[in-house]
C-alpha cells in the first residue's frame, strides 16, 4: 500500500560544501531531491564572519584552484566577477622557528638556500634517491617516512609544522600512506619522491592559487543552496529504517520516503545514523579520531611594527615549528587579499589545539586567548619598535571545534575499506564526506562527484 509521507527520489543529509554540491548535482540530473540539515543554516564548516571591512573565516580559509570541479562550479554558477584569487608563488608563507619567521621557499630548490634546514637535511634530499626501502607490509607513520626518506629533521621541523596546518594531527600517528598519498605514490612508482617529482612535473594550466569570494567562503554555500528547491533546516532525525525499497527516515513530527539515501556529514555523525541498518559499520565510523580546533580572531595596530617591516605581514600566514606552543598556525586573514586590508590594524585568526594539544577542550575561551596572546607577543616582539603589551592585541572572536578533522592515523585506510565493504551490503545508502577519500575540498567534491556517477548510472540502469 502507498504510504501518505512526502516521498522523494534521494534524501541528502548534511548541509556542508559536501551535501550541498550533491543535492544541486543530482536535482539538475532530474531527480527529485531533499536536503535535511540538522541545524539552522547551511554551510557546514564554512563560516566567513566579518569584521569592519574585512571578512575572516572560522572555517576553511582559502581554497586551492587545481580542483576542475570547483572551477566547473564557480563557472556554471556565474561567480567568477566574485572570486579573490592570491597567486601561490607570489604569497609568502611562514614557519615559526628558533624564535623567527622564516619565509617558507616555494620550491624544493630553493631549500638548499634557505636557512631552515641543516646542510646534513640539505643533503639529504639529494641522497633521497638513495635511501633505504621500506620493509614489505610495513605501515609507516609520516614521520618514519619521511625520515627514512629524508632526516628526522626534515620531518619534525618542516614536514611535522605544515601537515600541522592540513590536519592538526600528529606526524607520529598520522598514516603516510593515507595522509601523504600522492608523495607515498611516487616512491612507489619511481623508488624516489624526487625523481617521481621530476619526472611528473606537468606544467599546470593556469597559475596555482588560493581562492575565496569578496563575500567570504561561504557565498559560494549559499548560492548553491539558492539553487536546491528542497532544503530543511532545523532538522531533527531520530531514525531511519529500511524496507523492501525505501528508506524511512524518521523525524519528531513526520517520515520521509526515500529511494536513496546520501549521508554528508562526519564520520561519528553519520555512526549515529546508520547504527540501527549496520551496528558494525557505524563502530567502524566511530573509530575515526577527529583532532580538536580552537579559532580566535584578533587584530593589532599596523603603526606598532617598525617601518622596516611594513611588508612582513603581506603574507598568507605562518606556521609554528615551536613544539611547546599550542598554536598550531595563524593566517594572516586582512593580508590574504588587498581587497580584506584594513586601514591601520592587522587582523588575525590563529589556529590552536590539534591532536597533540587536545587538552584545550577543557579551557574557557579567555584561557585561550591568554595562550594566543602569550605565544603571538613572542613571536611579534622582535618585529614591533616597542615590547609589545598584551593591551596592544584586541581580541575580535574565538570558537572551540571539539571534533574539527578527521586523522588519517594508522590503521585508517583498512577502516575505510571495511567501511565500503559494508556499503556495498546497504543498497542504495552511500557515504560522503572528508573522513573517506582526502580531507580537503578538492578531494571531498571528487568523491561526491564519484558517488553522483554511480548514482545516476543505478537510476539509468532502473529506467
Ligand atoms: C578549521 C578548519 C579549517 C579547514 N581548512 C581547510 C582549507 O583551508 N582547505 C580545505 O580544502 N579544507 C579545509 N578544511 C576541511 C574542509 O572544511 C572539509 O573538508 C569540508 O568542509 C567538509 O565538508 P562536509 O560537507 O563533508 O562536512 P561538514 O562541513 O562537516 O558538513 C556536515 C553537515 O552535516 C550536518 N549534520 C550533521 N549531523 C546531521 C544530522 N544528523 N542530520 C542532519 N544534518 C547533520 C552538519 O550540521 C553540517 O552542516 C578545514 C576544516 C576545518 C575544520
């Protein structure tokens, strides 16, 4: 017997870049499409907040333009005359070391010149060629790769800060061959990270830039939004059930029908979901670690720095190499793009926590912004013609992401294949999200775009 309850082709849960991008995808392929969002706005993760003129985000700050999706979809939504673009080779990046910032070089090269590692750590990216193999069936962390490849200290001073900056995990935890795949492939490939390098160096189309829109990252949520005819909002789901053909999913006061269904939301999240179709693959979701975050925007007067560096802070950002700080990196958000300058303050946002600093779910916010101000007076002194009081930082914001990224630990990739083994047995419910394929953008849009494919090749073969 046909049942009264709203029926649609695919219901998407999760409102985020990832649920949003499939619920436009699919509607425009011609199925009948609803997004259930549990909360009271769209955009997930993405938060661009603004502050007099500018605009700084408690999210992803920036996106990087090699994704063809994302152009795809920057294009076919008509926002290209919306779009703020900083050419990576022309923006300086940071790293916090031995009580400097020292300007990040933008290629391999340019290392042997710098004075951010050793001559032995110069050295050794020419002997990489020549280093050790690993022992078959051998999981490496990213640290014992890299230092098998490298020098330990390649590893802990360089390598350690920027994957800091991706995933605020631990080098020591975090999987080389999930965390770092495309460098794990080319030894593989080429017995050589180096030589894999030279060999595949393509020559890119357009210059590789960061991206983001005059209105901040989330525009870009909100257009596509305005583009889904069936959006919830504020939505509680309390099951969801299976029969024969449909999936029920059952809310406080009415079920929804639906042929598929699309879980766009974390890994735990969607644990939550799923537990009652797959107990045991929700306790595989639930397996995956997500590092904390804590944000805090803050902005100091440009005329407290010497003249001498009045172009320091023209940079995207720095990253610290000081084991003992909490601070993970700080972009330098008024700096990414002249259009978010302000007048005559400097603003900031500052990443904090991580894996190996997770005790900051215990601090209030103003013990937060006391390590911020600590850590930021130490690293800023030495720039500023006076030492600096913690009266010249205003503080603007913070937040606390309690689970912010997934890891990529050990063990992780033989999560996510007994995870799709189990996927297979569910028909017609399919997973997304940045916990399975890649934690960026970039790559949670290719898996979207990779469960599109499969979904609609189901609906044609129906037909
Ligand atoms: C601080 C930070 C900085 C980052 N910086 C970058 C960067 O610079 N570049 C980059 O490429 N990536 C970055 N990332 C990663 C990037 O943000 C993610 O890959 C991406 O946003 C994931 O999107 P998503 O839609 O899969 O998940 P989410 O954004 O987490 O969205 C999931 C949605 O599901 C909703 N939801 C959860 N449970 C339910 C439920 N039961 N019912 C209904 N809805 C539910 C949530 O409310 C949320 O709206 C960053 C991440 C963080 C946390």
């Amino acid at each position: 017997m046909k049942s009264n309850n709203p029926s649609f082709d695919i219901v998407v849960v999760g409102a985020g870049i990832a649920g949003l991008y499939l619920a436009y995808e699919l509607e425009k392929a011609g199925q009948k499409v609803l997004l259930i969002e549990s909360s009271d706005r769209v955009g997930g993760t993405w938060l661009s907040k603004a502050y007099q003129n500018s605009i700084y985000e408690f999210g992803p700050n920036t996106l990087m333009n090699h994704s063809e999706i994302l152009l795809r979809l920057i294009h076919e939504l008509g926002l290209e005359n919306e779009l703020l673009q900083s050419e990576l080779k022309k923006s300086k990046r940071y790293l916090y070391q031995h009580s400097r910032l020292k300007e990040v070089p933008a290629n391999p090269a340019a290392f042997l010149f710098s004075d951010i590692l050793s001559l032995q750590s110069k050295l050794s990216i020419f002997l990489e060629p020549f280093s050790k193999p690993k022992s078959t069936n051998y999981e490496e962390t990213v640290y014992e790769f890299i230092s098998r490849k490298f020098s330990p200290e390649i590893a802990t001073n360089l390598v350690g800060p920027a994957l800091q900056g991706i995933w605020a995990g631990d080098i020591k935890r975090l999987s080389a061959k999930a965390a770092l795949p495309k460098l794990y492939e080319l030894d593989q490939c080429h017995g050589s990270i180096i030589k894999g390098l030279f060999q595949n160096k393509a020559k890119a189309k357009i210059p590789l830039a960061s991206i983001n829109f005059k209105q901040g990252l989330e525009f870009l949520c909100h257009k596509l939004a305005d583009k889904i005819t069936h959006i919830k909002l504020n939505c509680k789901i309390k099951n969801i059930n299976c029969d024969l053909n449909n999936y029920q999913i059952v809310m406080d006061d009415e079920i929804i029908e639906a042929k598929k269904i699309v879980i766009a939301t974390k890994a735990f999240q969607a644990a939550d979901l799923i537990k009652n179709l797959d107990a045991d693959l929700a306790s595989q979701l639930n397996q995956i670690y997500y590092a904390p975050i804590a944000l805090i925007a803050f902005t100091i007067k440009k005329n407290l720095f010497k003249e001498t560096e009045s172009k320091l802070f023209d940079a995207f950002g720095m990253i610290s190499a000081q084991q003992a700080h909490f601070t993970l990196g700080t972009i330098f958000a008024s700096q990414v793009f002249p259009e978010r300058n302000l007048e005559d303050e400097y603003l900031f946002v500052s990443f904090v926590g991580g894996c190996k600093n997770s005790q900051i779910l215990d601090f209030q916010s103003k013990d937060l912004w006391s390590i911020c101000l600590t850590e930021h007076k130490e690293i800023f002194d030495q720039y500023a013609i006076k030492k600096l009081d913690f009266a010249d930082f205003s503080f603007v914001d913070s937040t606390i992401i309690p689970k912010a990224i997934p890891q990529y630990n050990l063990g992780h990739q033989e999560i996510i294949s007994t995870v799709e083994d189990h996927l297979a047995f569910l028909d017609n419910l399919f997973l997304v999200g940045n916990y399975l394929s890649g934690v960026s953008v970039p790559d949670t849009l290719k898996r979207c775009e990779e469960i599109k494919m499969d979904i609609m090749d189901r609906a044609r073969s129906f037909v």
